[in-house]
C-alpha cells in the first residue's frame, strides 16, 4: 500500500478529480458530486467483503449485489479505496437523459394476443423506469377502479424510502387506490409525471384502453406495472438507475413474478462496447430470476454526435467539430486500441494549439484564455483494453470559443489503427454542435450497448424505413445491435394531462 493505483480509477473519474471547485459547476462531468456536503458518489466492482473497509474509512456504502455496489465518500478518500485488494475498479456516474395507432398491427402484437397464444400480460409485470407516471389514468385501472400498479418509487421525493435504500418515497397499491377514491388524489399520493415520456411508454407498454374503449390498447394489457421515477428535467444518474432495477428486482421475486424491466434512457459517454460498470451490472441482473431488460437505442442517429476512422503509421487525420454558441462547457470521448500509439493536437477557432498530446505528456490541463481543456488518456481496465481518452472544455468567464474546433491526430505507432469519437447527447450538446464528416453507425447510446439487454430501435411503420433519429449499430466490438426495430414515430398513448 505504498502508491495509490491509479489504474482501478475510470479515465473521467480522474479528469474530473483534477478539475478545480470553482469551475466544478460548469462542468458536464460532475455527475455524483454533491457541492454542498463535498461528498462523491462512486460505483465499485468488487470482491469479498468490503464493509470492513468502513472500520478504517467514514464511508457510506450501498451493496447492490455480491460484486457490485455505490459508495458515497470524501474526494481524497476515493484514492485511499484504490489501496484495498477487495476493490476492483472504481467508475464515476454517469447522466443519462430521456431519449401507436398502427403500431400494435405493424409489431405483429394482435396475433399473439388471439387464440392460440392468448398472450395479454396477465400474471406479469412491467417495471418502468423513467420520469414517473400519471397513476389517475384509466388506462393503468381496473375496470372497478383500482389501480394496476403495484408499487411507485419516488426518488425525487424524499421521505419514506424502500427498505434498504435511503432516498426517496414509496407508494403501494394500497397508497394509490386509497388517493384514487378523493377527489384530489394527488394530495394523498404526490407522485406524478410532468415530463409525460413514463406515461407515454406505460400506455405503449401496458395501457388496457379503458380511456379509448379499447382502442389504443397497449402491448402488455392486463399486466401490473412497478414504477420507478428518477432524477429531475429528463435526466438521471447510473447510480439511480442501478438501485432502480435492484429494487424491481427484489420486489418481483417477492411478488413470484416474471418481470420485463424498460429502460429509456441513453448516453454517449462511454466506450459503446458494453465493458462500464453499469453495463456489466445491468448483464449480471438480468441473468437473475425471470428477468428481461429492454432499452431503446436513442436518438442520436442524425445529429452528427460520432466519428470514426482508421489511422495508419505515419499518417495524419484531421477531425472538424462545430461548436454551437452559449456552451459553457463540453466534453469529447475517443476509444481506440491501447497498443496505438497516438499524438493529438486540439486547435481552437483562433488557432491557439495546445501542441501534441500523447502518453508522455506530463500535465492534464491546458489553457486556451478563456477555457481550460482537461484531459485524461486511460489505461486500460480489467474489462477491455481499449483506451478511453477523456476532453473536457470548460470555460474560465462566459461560454466557449464558438466555431470549428480541431483535432488532429497523427498515427506514431499504430496496430489497429481504428478509432471512435463521440460528442454528448443532444440534450447536453444540442444539434447545432456536431461533427462536420460524422458517421451513422455505432449511433445507438449506452446502456443499449450493453451484452444482455433487448435493445430496440425505431422505423416508420408507414414507410417501413429507418426513423432518421434512431441509433444504430454495430457496438464499437462489432456485436449486432440493435437486436430488433419497432415502431418509433406518430405513435397513439396515455398523456400525462388526462386521468
């Protein structure tokens, strides 16, 4: 234990560890830090018994299953849980963001609903992770009123957590159907969904279409639903969504139930080739019990949010990203083969250079005026030897240089030779922040990457053509993603606004 292990930290952990406090707020990377309480929250692999490590560290930690689990800690204690054999590799959080007439007909869902099949949701249940759900809908009721949900999770309201879990409030069946008999239920059960996007995938999901006499049934009609609603404004943590399917999980087999868990969250930070924690952890608990993960692929098909390319030995790229205006921050993740050897300059639009950076390169931080870039180049992890190269942009006062940025590359040493670049989803970057020579494919966003989860994109079923936002395949590994297509656009379902 003489040296920190540099090499069980993720690439951005370590950018973002270095970035100073003051500018911290500004940064898209400060995912899992709390300001005011100055405390971090980590995801760990890890093996034996890890509560030992409390005896010698003030450490909060949440066991998620028998190797994975979230541990909320000081910033300088991060490194000292390097030190500890029983911890594998640490990864911060990341943020993910919220991504029917004739779709029933066109999926081919009324077949199996008729004889011989039958095939309805009974004696099932749905969990819906996303920005919660309006419960008063009569598409989620039975015919005598009651509700069809189970349960709802609330993380955003703070007061009666689940057993086992610290934030947020539980509601149960008996909550909800005692609300639903007021005149204002709301102010019984405070839930609600006032994005919309949980409604609408419970209605395509499981609404029974007592609201539209049947109409506009949804797939899964008669089965129940566990609902979790995370984060706030369409975006949450991994670590929420982590505990989410935990909870799902556990309640399910209390319940002796088959479960089919739906994701609709997506982002580009990562290497899309399904090696982070949070995808090798959504894999392990979707082998347990009678369990199926669906997540959908995206909408970063047609931003021009990717790059790749293949580099040769001696050989000279140079990469265009145009920076839309009123960014006060933005970050850029490059993946290639670790055996590659690299040099990479940045060019800013008034064509300050930062000048060659590569695997000798001593300091993480360069100066352009009026934005600092930090970066990471990773090592490899005991998951995958790609590298993970990680910018970070922030600006000192006001918003970054807009413009066309540069990154040239130029190949020393090169096996492999291919590489890939991804900008942040649209909901951090906006369209108008793109790459000007993008490319389509390996468009889908994590956690759609991931091994063991049904990952679906999305085509007009009236013209039987790709919907141009969907993500697309393959995996940065070549795995075939998406495993199959459903309708995505001009879809019929529950709103948030009727009851």
């Amino acid at each position: 234990m003489s040296q920190f292990n540099d090499l069980k930290l993720d690439s951005q952990l370590r950018t973002a560890l270095n970035i100073p406090k003051e500018l911290m707020e500004k940064s898209n990377i400060k995912t899992g830090y709390n300001k005011e309480e100055n405390l971090w929250e980590v995801i760990v692999k890890y093996n034996g018994d890890i509560q030992n490590i409390k005896n010698d560290i003030n450490i909060e930690i949440e066991i998620l299953s028998s190797n994975y689990a979230i541990i909320t800690l000081k910033k300088e204690e991060i490194f000292l849980l390097t030190l500890y054999r029983e911890i594998e590799y640490i990864e911060q959080p990341r943020n993910l963001f919220i991504m029917l007439d004739t779709a029933i007909t066109s999926s081919c869902i009324n077949r199996v609903k008729e004889l011989p099949y039958n095939l309805t949701g009974e004696n099932t249940l749905v969990g819906i992770i996303d920005s919660g759900i309006n419960y008063t809908h009569k598409d989620f009721r039975n015919e005598d009123g009651t509700t069809r949900i189970d349960c709802i999770w609330d993380q955003t309201i703070q007061g009666n957590p689940p057993k086992g879990f610290k934030n947020g409030t539980l509601y149960t069946r008996e909550d909800i159907n005692k609300a639903l008999l007021t005149d204002n239920p709301f102010e019984i059960v405070p839930t609600n969904d006032f994005i919309g996007h949980g409604t609408a995938v419970a209605g395509i999901a499981c609404g029974n279409g007592n609201l539209s006499n049947k109409k506009y049934e949804g797939v899964a009609s008669k089965s129940e639903m566990i609902i979790v609603k995370l984060g706030k404004e369409g975006n949450a943590r991994t670590t929420e969504i982590m505990r989410a399917i935990k909870f799902i999980l556990d309640r399910a087999i209390e319940l002796n139930k088959p479960i089919a868990i739906n994701l609709s969250f997506g982002t580009n930070d990562g290497s899309h080739s399904g090696g982070s924690l949070f995808e090798t952890y959504i894999n392990d608990m979707s082998n347990i019990w009678k369990t199926s993960i669906v997540t959908a692929t995206g909408n970063e098909g047609d931003t021009s949010h990717h790059y790749e390319n293949i580099i040769k030995t001696g050989q000279t790229i140079e990469i265009e990203i145009s920076l839309d205006i009123n960014l006060s921050s933005l970050y850029i993740v490059l993946f290639k083969n670790f055996v590659d050897n690299f040099n990479i300059n940045i060019v800013a639009p008034n064509g300050v250079e930062t000048g060659f950076i590569n695997k000798t390169t001593k300091s993480s931080m360069f100066n352009f005026g009026n934005a600092n870039l930090y970066f990471n180049l990773g090592e490899p992890t005991p998951y995958s030897l790609e590298q993970g190269i990680f910018f970070e942009f922030i600006s000192n006062n006001g918003s970054l240089p807009s413009g066309i940025w540069k990154i040239v590359i130029e190949g020393l040493d090169i096996i492999d030779g291919k590489f890939n670049m991804w900008l942040p989803v649209t909901e951090v970057s906006s369209k108008n922040t793109k790459f000007l020579n993008p490319s389509i494919n390996t468009t889908l966003t994590i956690p759609s990457t991931a091994n063991n989860v049904i990952t679906v994109g999305g085509y007009n079923d009236l013209s039987s053509a790709i919907s141009d936002f969907s993500g697309r395949g393959f995996t940065r590994d070549n795995r075939i993603k998406p495993d199959l297509v459903a309708p995505s656009e001009d879809i019929t379902t529950a709103s948030k606004f009727l009851g």
